[in-house]
C-alpha cells in the first residue's frame, strides 16, 4: 500500500474499503478547487474525507454505523498535540499496567481458565450474547476492559476519542480472534494478548500522523450519523459540488457484524433492541436486516430488470429446494436494495449544484443462488430514470468469482447532475 494511503486513513479502516489513491484520482478529473464541497453519503471509515481533507478540500460525510462514524469523525479532528496526546497515553498505559498487576498479584490471572473467566473483568450477558462467538478471549477481554476503564478514569475531552479509536482499532487487528477474509470470522484463538502495548503502538502512530497533518489545514469538514435515505433534514439545497462514495452492495455483508466486537466493547450497541434499531437505519443490503414493514421496494417495482433478476432468484431457490428463512429473503432484499438506493439519489437531488458531478463505486454480485447482479448497471439505470446523466461506467478493479465462474467487476458509475 502507498504510504500516503496509510496515514491517517490507518487510524481505523474498513477490510477492502476503496483505497484513498481511487478517491485523488476522481478528484483530480472532477477539477475540484478549494471552494467545492464534496459528499461521501455512505461515508464508512472515512477514506473520502479524510483525503478531501489531505487536500483542503471541504467534505462532509454521512454513515448510519454508529462505529463506522465515530471512527470518520475523529479521523476528521487533527486538533489534539501530538507530545501532549502521547504523554496522555502513555500515563494511562501505566496506570492500566500497574492494575494490571494488582490483578496478577491477587492471582487471578494464574487460575485454569473457567476460574479466570469468573473472576476477571468481563461483559454482562446482555452484551456478550452480541458477540460472535470466540472474537475475544477471557484474558485480552479483560485486560481490554481495565485499559478502558482508565481511559475513562483519566478522561480528557481532547485526546478520549482518539485513545477509544486506537482502542477499538487494536480489538480488530491484534487483541481480538478476528479474521477477514473479507468475511469477518473466527482466526487463531489468543489465550493472551499485549493489549496495553498495541494499543500505546496505535497511540504512537496517531501521534506521528497529527504531526505531520495537524493544524494546518483551513478545510471544513463535518460528519453526521445519519440515514443517507433521509436527507432532506442534513443537507443544505444546492450546496454540493461532487459526491464520491461506495454504498453497500446487495450480498450477504452484514456492516453491524464485521463492527460487532468494538461496537459493543465501545458502548455503541448495548442490547438486542439497540442492535435491531440500528439495522433499520441501515441500506437493506443483506438478509439479516430486512424487516415486515420494509418497503423501500415500492420504489422500483417498475423497474424491469430489478424484478426480473428477484423473479429469477426466487425461481431458481424453489428448483433447488432451498427453504430457509434467508433464503426466501433473497429475491425481497434484491428489490429493497436497489429501491433504497433509488430513495436516496431521489433525496439527494436538491442538495446538489447544478453540473454536480457523481462517483459510486459498486460491485457486481452474485451471492444470491449464483444470480448475477449487475450493480453498477442497474444503479445506472436507475440514476437516469431520476434525470441524472450517465457519463461513464469505469473498470475499478475485479474478482474472479469460483462459484459462477465469472469475473465480478467493480466499477465507478460517474453521473452529473444537470440542474432542476
Ligand atoms: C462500502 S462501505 C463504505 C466504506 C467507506 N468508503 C470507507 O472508507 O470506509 C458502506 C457504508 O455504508 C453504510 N450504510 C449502510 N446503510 C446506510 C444508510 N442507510 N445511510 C448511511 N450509511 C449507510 C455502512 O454502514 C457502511 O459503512
């Protein structure tokens, strides 16, 4: 990866989120100058307005992932001082070392490990039935709980959100069982791990990117946790100049279970019915979030193709004897995808200027019984029906796909808006 891809955009990532380099590229054709203002509505981790903002450019960004947009607004805040944010740390990786060994002292972490897993620190059941199973072992969970508790104990409004960030990115990478592939699931389990020191590591490389980013950059930026199939209330008419972003894809990827470990361990989902109220605010992309009361597919029923491609998924499910509660969603999630996608791009047109320009990068699926769908194509057609204009469709990258035996595309759908 470019090391002008790292930084920053390191701080906390999503696995196989677009690389920053796709984003400068788009910028640098669109022709953008320090007074435009660009839109990520799907804006994720961040990637899009953390670049814009590498480059003084104005952004804002929206993300209904409550962790996703936690992560995005303190990649957006360059204003703590690197010595004094490293000192921060560095007192609370020793008051979280010396707990530490009180707890040894007391034996508790020398015991067999169902004793260890009564006596350490842990989650209550409410949150830990949230979890996937395995992601966290009981010492890593329990010396990730004492390091947050000191976090909070020696909370300082200027450098909190940074050292939760830092916490949740060594949950994923190193403190937690978690692997993606890209898929979240269950690697090698870690009887123990140095949690304290990776996360003074992440601390020391937050620090390295504020100095040499920090303070000198005079472009606004904003993020807002919000639905981007509901936007009438965030944004100002006429106010944006390009949009770049990636929407989730129709397939199976579930963004509440790659983020469940830190999202709990954080705070930002404390139960079942927090977790499901979540899911509603969130592009109906995947079986595991579609509801009864969901009809965002009242947006496309007459779109030809949508239809035909659900008629030929649920087809094709009933020839192959497929009877699972998911399994009967596919063809419903096909067309609540793409008319979720059609409320938005309807709600974002008054939003925009006049010649806006348009860039969303999706991917070809076929992870419903092996159905082709062409993403990028029919959110084409779909933009077109809405008085958007098709500049081009752009090869980003693709994937050879064993099942079908095809190549999925990925590719950047570039629209303008020509005005009312
Ligand atoms: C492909 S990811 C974007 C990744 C992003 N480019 C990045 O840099 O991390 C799609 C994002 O859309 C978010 N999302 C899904 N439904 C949404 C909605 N209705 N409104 C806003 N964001 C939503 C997901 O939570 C996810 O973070």
């Amino acid at each position: 990866m470019l090391a002008e891809d790292r930084s920053v955009h390191d701080w906390y990532r999503f696995v196989l989120s677009f690389p920053p380099h796709l984003v400068r590229t788009y910028l640098e054709r669109f022709g953008l100058n320090k007074d435009n203002t660009v839109l990520d509505p799907f804006c994720g981790t961040g990637t899009t307005l953390v670049e814009c903002k590498k480059l003084g450019i104005n952004c804002i960004g929206i993300e209904a992932l409550p962790m996703a947009y936690f992560a995005s607004r303190v990649k957006l805040n360059w204003g703590a001082k690197p010595e004094a944010l490293q000192q921060h740390a560095s007192k609370i990786a020793i008051e979280t070392e010396q707990e530490l060994a009180y707890y040894k002292r007391n034996g508790r972490s020398n015991k067999t490990s169902i004793e260890a897993s009564r006596t350490l620190e842990s989650l209550p059941p409410e949150k830990t039935t949230l979890l996937i199973k395995d992601s966290i072992s009981p010492i890593p969970l329990h010396k990730t709980l004492i390091l947050l508790s000191v976090i909070e104990r020696l909370k300082n409004d200027l450098f909190y959100d940074y050292e939760r960030l830092a916490l949740a990115k060594s949950l994923v990478t190193s403190t937690g069982n978690l692997r993606f592939g890209p898929e979240v699931g269950i690697g090698s389990i870690k009887s123990d791990a140095d949690v304290v020191g990776v996360w003074l590591n992440e601390m020391g490389a937050m620090t390295a990117d504020l100095a040499d980013f920090g303070g000198i950059n005079g472009a606004q930026s904003s993020v807002y946790c919000a639905d981007a199939r509901d936007l009438d209330r965030i944004l100002k008419p006429e106010s944006v100049d390009v949009v770049f972003t990636s929407p989730p894809y129709p397939n199976e990827k579930d963004y509440t279970r790659t983020t469940r470990l830190e999202s709990v361990i954080l705070g930002f989902i404390a139960d079942k019915s927090d977790l499901r109220n979540l899911k509603q605010t969130l592009l109906r992309s995947n079986t595991r979030n579609v509801y009864k009361q969901d009809d965002d597919d009242k947006w496309v029923n007459n779109c030809e193709e949508i239809r035909e491609i659900s008629e030929m998924i649920e087809r094709k499910r009933v020839d192959l004897g497929k009877t699972s509660g998911f399994e009967k969603l596919y063809s419903r999630v096909t067309m609540l995808y793409f008319g979720g996608m059609y409320k938005h791009l309807f709600q974002l047109r008054p939003a925009l200027k006049s010649g806006a320009r348009l860039a969303y990068v999706v991917g070809d699926q076929a992870s419903y019984l092996q159905v082709m769908i062409r993403t990028g194509h029919i959110l084409a057609q779909i933009a077109q029906s809405l008085g958007y204009e098709l500049e081009s469709i752009d090869l980003f990258r693709s994937r050879f796909a064993t099942a079908t035996k095809q190549d999925l595309r990925e590719e950047v759908v570039v629209l303008r808006w020509p005005g009312k």
